[in-house]
C-alpha cells in the first residue's frame, strides 16, 4: 500500500523522522514539502542541531535553485531566527 504523501506516513510526533524526510525531498528538490517537515522536525525538537543544520541548508539550497529566499511567510520567524544563530 502506497502513501498518498510522504508526509502522510511520518509519525506525527517523531522529529527524526520528519528531519529524515525533510532532508530527503531537499536533495530532490521538492522545497515547499521539505520546508514542512524540516520546520515540523523543529517544533517537534528546537533543540536539536541537526535539525537546525538542515533548516539553514534548506534555505541555502532553495535561495540558490530558486534565486530567491525560498521559505513560506509563516516560516519565516523560524528560519530567519536560524540565520542569527
């Protein structure tokens, strides 16, 4: 049986795993799914490092391949507070 979403087979509770997938659909450049888990990782555990490793990563890679900051309005306080970090 297939998931309708990745998202949708990820433990609602479990940061690793959303970490893991935010990861994932990064390298494939799937960025609006990859924001929602790897900020969905970071509420779930805001004090994990690895974590904030991929969300700065995310925002790197997604400005890069879109020429744009590339992270959703809602997000944003998240990310950005990443940046001062």
């Amino acid at each position: 049986m297939r998931c309708p979403s990745a998202s949708s087979c990820v433990h609602p509770q479990w940061a690793k795993a959303h970490y893991r997938l935010g990861s994932a659909l990064t390298a494939v450049e799937e960025w609006s799914a990859a924001e929602e888990s790897l900020v969905k990782a970071h509420e779930l555990d805001s004090s994990n490092k690895q974590i904030k490793s991929a969300l700065k990563a995310f925002r790197s890679s997604a400005a890069t391949q879109l020429g744009q900051p590339a992270f959703c309005v809602a997000h944003s306080a998240i990310i950005a507070s990443l940046s001062a970090q």
